[in-house]
C-alpha cells in the first residue's frame, strides 16, 4: 500500500526557513507527479508547489521566489524549501501523490508549519 510521510516541520521565526521532507512507499515514485499543499485553519486545502515526474514545477503566487519544490527519485522523497517564511504561511502542510493511470492519489498525514516570533 502506498505511504507517505512528512517531517520537517515546526515553530520559526518570521523570515525563517524550514525544509519539509515527504518519504513515499509503495508506489513507483519516478513516475508520479507530487504536490505539497497547505490547509490553515478555517480556509481550503490550498496548492503550494508540485513537481511532475519530469521535473518541471509549479507554485502558487504566494509562494514564488520564497519556496522551492524538488524531488530526489533514489530517496522516494519530495522536498519543499522554504524562505523568507510569513506568518501567513502558518499551516498544515501536507505531500499529496497525484492520481496515475487507474491509481488513486495520496495524501501524507500532514505536518505543521508555525511561523511567529
């Protein structure tokens, strides 16, 4: 069964960085799309990056030039750094493995990002 896991997560200072880790088992890694995506309280599952199997990447506008989305596929991992961290990118954090083929897709259970001083 396919499994993902994040870690990296925590408490940071305003423009401060963290880098989110997310290990996927079970699955094909290299040829599946990943996403990370956020949910803060009371607001929507949002996009953040995603990185196809080929690499070419996406993120929404609030994040360009702040955070960088990567994919190591000897690790089975997908990354997410992140910089010049807001208080607004306060969240649960979570690695998603898009639908392949007739496989479904894949949510991690989630990790927090707090950002405050």
């Amino acid at each position: 069964q396919v499994q993902l896991v994040e870690s990296g997560g925590g408490l940071v200072q305003p423009g401060g960085s963290l880098t989110l880790s997310c290990v996927v088992s079970g699955s094909i890694f290299s040829i599946n799309h990943m996403g990370w995506y956020r949910q803060a309280p009371g607001k929507q599952r949002e996009l953040v990056a995603a990185i196809l199997s080929g690499g070419n990447t996406n993120y929404a506008d609030s994040v360009k030039g702040r955070f960088t989305i990567s994919r190591d596929n000897a690790k089975n991992t997908v990354y997410l750094q992140m910089n010049s961290l807001k208080p607004e990118d306060t969240a649960v954090y979570y690695c998603y493995q898009y639908p392949y083929g007739l496989n479904m897709g894949y949510w991690g259970q989630g990790t927090q990002v707090t950002v405050s001083s």
